[in-house]
C-alpha cells in the first residue's frame, strides 16, 4: 500500500530511453504537451520524470496504446534553448529513482502520476576486484574527450560505485529492458558487479 505522505505529483515524459542518476538526457521538444510541461517546471523549478517506454511512441500518435515502467528517474532541466519557435532543446540531469501510482492522462495527453522516491545509492567504494571498472572508464572519457563532447557531467566520481555503474550502463551496447533493470536494482555493487562481468564477457576488461 502506497503512503500518501511520502508521495507526490509528477508530470511524466515517457521516451525510449532509461535515465540514471546523475546522467545526462538532451532533449528536443515540439509536442505542445511537452512545450507546456518544460515551461511550467523551469517556471516552477520543479523536475520530471522519464520513464522507458515498453510499448508506443515518443509522439503522440491517434488511438496508439501506449505502455510504459513504473520504475523511473526524475529529471531537472540544467539548460533550456528556445532558438527555433515552437521548439524547446533541453539539457537535463536525472536526480532520483521513483516508482509511479495512479498514472493518469490529462485532456492534453500529458502524463502524469503520484510517485514514491526511491532511496539513492549508497556512497560505496568498489570492491578491490572491480576497481578495473573504474579505471577502464577513465580510459573512455579520455577518448571520448579527444573526440569531442563527453556525455557525461561532472563532477567523475570514481571512487563511487553506483556513479561508475551508471554511467557505463549509460553506454553499454545493452537492450532497453537490460538497462531498465539495471537501473532499478538496488545494490550499487551488484549493478557494478554485473557490468564487470559484462566488460569481461566483451574482453573490454582482462578476465
């Protein structure tokens, strides 16, 4: 049973995509119930939530059933640019996990929910057999760099197990689903734990 005292809310933007803590979402918003959504949480200076989409599209499309996870992060808009009319390009950092109830539509199609948050990782420092997680992903920024943008934001924690987990789910050539699941695992060691194995598995990491 849900307690209403610890719940909220939240206006919902369902995407083909699973946002972490602390990761990055750049968005490019045209639909008016998004337009309104952005502008009412950067006047408000309130956040959202993502939620993967399992079923449906990203734009609205007539009759279209649409279907997606309870489990979600909340996202604050760090940066927003109306250069084009009617078109909204948004920066955006995901904050917290939560767990949505009582998920409505409204007559515009904006979704929205009352939310449970979800306690965030704890501040854990990898396991002495995963610290090769952390290293190795300092390697990929560095490339990454060298590249151009990095999509990640600072500041690196890699002293920090879940931020390390995080941003290699981030990246990792991974099915949706897996992501999602990843997401919402509690332990920070076991989600970093599961990457580590996966680097093997793909011989970015020596066995």
């Amino acid at each position: 049973m849900t307690d209403p005292t610890t719940t909220f809310s939240l206006p919902l933007f369902p995407l083909q995509s699973v946002l972490f803590p602390d990761g990055l979402l750049g968005l490019k918003v045209f639909e008016a119930r998004y337009l309104d959504m952005l502008s009412a949480c950067l006047r408000e200076q309130r956040p959202f939530g993502v939620v993967l989409l399992k079923r449906g599209h990203e734009v609205k499309q007539g009759g279209e059933a649409v279907e997606f996870e309870s489990v979600g992060c909340m996202a604050e808009l760090i940066e927003v640019d109306s250069a084009q009319p009617g078109i909204l390009h948004a920066r955006c950092r995901g904050t917290q996990r939560f767990i949505s109830h009582e998920v409505q539509q409204n007559a515009d199609g904006l979704w929205t929910a009352q939310v449970e948050p979800i306690d965030g990782d704890a501040a854990l420092l990898p396991a002495e057999e995963l610290v090769g997680t952390a290293a190795a992903l300092a390697r990929v920024i560095q490339t990454m760099k060298q590249k151009g943008p990095v999509p990640f934001l600072e500041p690196y924690r890699f002293e920090d197990a879940g931020w390390i987990a995080n941003r290699w789910c981030e990246i990792l050539p991974i099915p949706l689903a897996a992501r999602q699941k990843l997401m919402e695992l509690q332990d920070p060691l076991v989600r970093l734990q599961l990457v580590d194995q996966f680097l093997r598995q793909k011989r970015i990491l020596d066995t």
